[in-house]
C-alpha cells in the first residue's frame, strides 16, 4: 500500500496486507455496524481477539503453558522501572549488560529502586559489539539479569545468548521479537513495544513465566504489578484496544510467512544484502558494528563526511526511500529493516547504496 520504502526506525512499516484489512475493518468491524475502537473491551469480540493474541504469541515465539503474554501501554521505557519495581527486592541485586542506549536507560531506571550492578559494558568501544562471555562479570546471587537483545541507536545485535548463569533472564526485545528463532524458555521476562516488529505505537508484549511472578513484590501500585494484568488477563482497565487488535492481525500474517523461522530466512537476505554493499564500497561506508555483532534489523553506518550524509539522505528521500537518518544522538545513517521491510526494498536501497558511493567515492 505505501508509496515509499519505510525504513524508519519506530513506528516502522507495517504489513501491506494487516494495514488493508485495517481499512475494510475500521468503519464497520466484521458486521458488527460500528468500529472496534467505539466497542466495549469486555465485550465477547474483543476478548477473543485478546486471547487469539496471547495464543499466536506464544506458538511463534515457542513457549509453553508455564508463560503468560500480557499487553500493556507505557512502551518498554516504562518496563524499564517496572521491572526492578516488581522483582528488585530491597537490599537485592540486578545484573545488568549494557551494549547501547537502551541498557543505559534500562539501568538508570533500576537505580531508583535497588542495586543495579554493571555485569557488563560495551562503552568503552562505542558500543560496536556485544561482550563475550569473558567481559561478564556477574554478582554473587542477582535478583535477575537483564540484557537488550538488539540496540537500535547503535545497531548491535546479539546472535547468541551468552550463558548467564541460573539467575532469572529478562530480556528487551523491542527492536528484534519475533524475527528469528531463540529459546525463549532460557527468559523467565521479555518485554517489546510492538511499534517497530509487532503493531502499532502504544501497545507493549509482556512475556511473563507464572513461576516467577509468584516471587513478585505485591507492594507496587495496582497498575504497574504485572499480577494484575495476568489475573485479569489484560482487561483491568480499558487496554490500547486498536493497537491489540493490529497487532493480533500482524502475528496472523507473520504465522502466514512460514512462522519466524520463515521470516528469520528473509531478514538474513534483508541483512546482507544491505551489508554487502557496505562492505563492497572500498571502506565510503563505514559501519558502526563490529561484523560479529551486526544487527539484522537497525543497519548503522557513516560516510566520509557529514556534508555526503547529507546528500545521501536527500537522494534517498527523492528516490522514494524515507526514514535513514540516524538517531539524533549518534548522527550518521540508519537502515530498520523490520519484519514488515520486504526483501525488495532492501535490494532497492542496496543497489543505492552502491551507485552512491560509485559517483561520489
């Protein structure tokens, strides 16, 4: 449907297929003479769409009985107090690895409620890698230990998992759930806004082990305990009913590309076609990740100058691709290519990239 090539980092492209069944949708909800968004969220249509969603989470992403999925508004920012709120027991400890923004702000939160402690940094580097196991430096007995899975500012990903020890994992995956296989059942937390793979901005995915949420701390206000929107099974005030609903369309569609391990063979090409032309141009580009912790999902580089950067993000604008500006914190040139991002596209922006550099190299 779109008209341009949507490589925007968050909210990001969505499915051409999910945004025109939304359109169908949206005046007349199946029927029903009105709109989902003007219906009652305790009614039995909106129920089944909550609990479809909570189901079709769970088969994709490849967890059992012992999970809850629960969807909250706030976006991962505010999972980031949320969690040591319910799990950082007073006088406890919480682990945390730091490779970009995102674990910076993940831990400053933390500090407001117990003793966070830096298990691992990256900082020094620029944040161009992910640590290996010898750079982790765990505590004694940590509450949990907390990682993000794929930076966006500085497009590092983990590729695997390092062995974190028995200690719970909690895991932000924002930027990069449900674009590849992983062993879910390793986290007993994952959190993701949904508005860069998932839906739209204002919903965000909770993946919660019910053993562990026995653990919790009762004494957090109503509304950041997770054990109310488990017990009430989202449904304890009136949730982000539309960005529910699309999200529940989007995890249809992704079942329809084969699962994530359908799409997890597509975003490799995505990714490397787009590294190969990086890697092509006789150093023009220069990527901000280390090759070994590339991610597959936020493509990061500079050129030569700020002044071609500019002239880059002009001629791709005038070519049809918008959203390649870096964050503004770091500058440079950033390529999302989320589930929704099809292969073409990328291609697209590859042989750009490669006609770029041949002309001003």
């Amino acid at each position: 449907m779109s008209s341009v090539l949507n490589f925007n980092a968050g909210p990001a492209a969505l499915p051409g297929e999910v945004l025109h069944r939304v359109q169908t949708e949206v005046v007349d909800y199946q029927g029903q003479g009105m709109s989902l968004m003007e219906m009652s969220h305790r009614s039995k249509i909106f129920e089944a769409i909550i609990a479809r969603a909570e189901t079709n989470f769970k088969r994709l992403i490849g967890v059992g009985d012992g999970y809850r999925v629960i969807f909250v508004q706030g976006g991962a920012s505010t999972q980031f107090a949320t969690v040591p709120m319910n799990f950082l027991p007073p006088g406890g400890v919480a682990d945390y690895l730091v490779t970009g923004t995102w674990g910076e702000k993940a831990i400053e939160e933390a500090t407001l409620f117990g003793q966070p402690h830096l298990a691992a940094s990256t900082k020094e580097s620029g944040y161009r890698k992910v640590p290996v196991g010898s750079e982790i430096a765990l505590s004694a007995n940590p509450a949990y230990v907390h990682l993000t899975s794929n930076e966006t500012i500085q497009g590092v990903q983990y590729h695997e998992f390092p062995d974190l020890g028995d200690a719970p994992l909690v895991g932000d995956m924002s930027s990069d759930i449900l674009s590849r296989p992983i062993d879910a059942e390793r986290f007993s937390l994952i959190y993701a806004g949904a508005q860069k793979n998932l839906g739209p901005s204002g919903v965000t995915v909770v993946l919660i082990r019910e053993s562990w949420l026995e653990s919790a701390n009762s004494r957090v206000p109503t509304m950041l305990r997770y054990s109310t929107h488990v017990k009430n099974n989202s449904l304890y005030n009136t949730p982000p009913m539309f960005g529910i609903y699309i999200l529940d369309l989007v995890l249809q569609w992704l079942a329809e590309q084969g699962g994530v391990l359908g799409i997890a063979r597509i975003n490799e090409m995505k990714a490397a076609s787009l590294y190969g032309a990086i890697d092509a141009s006789a150093g023009f580009y220069r990527g901000h990740a280390e090759p070994g912790s590339r991610s597959k999902m936020n493509v990061t580089f500079r050129l030569p100058s700020e002044e071609l950067e500019k002239q880059f993000l002009i001629q791709a604008q005038d070519a049809g691709m918008i959203g390649l500006a870096g964050h503004r914190s770091v500058g440079g040139i950033r390529a999302s290519i989320y589930n929704a991002v099809g292969l073409e596209a990328c291609r697209t922006l590859a042989s750009f990239l490669a006609d770029f550099a041949a002309k001003n190299g």
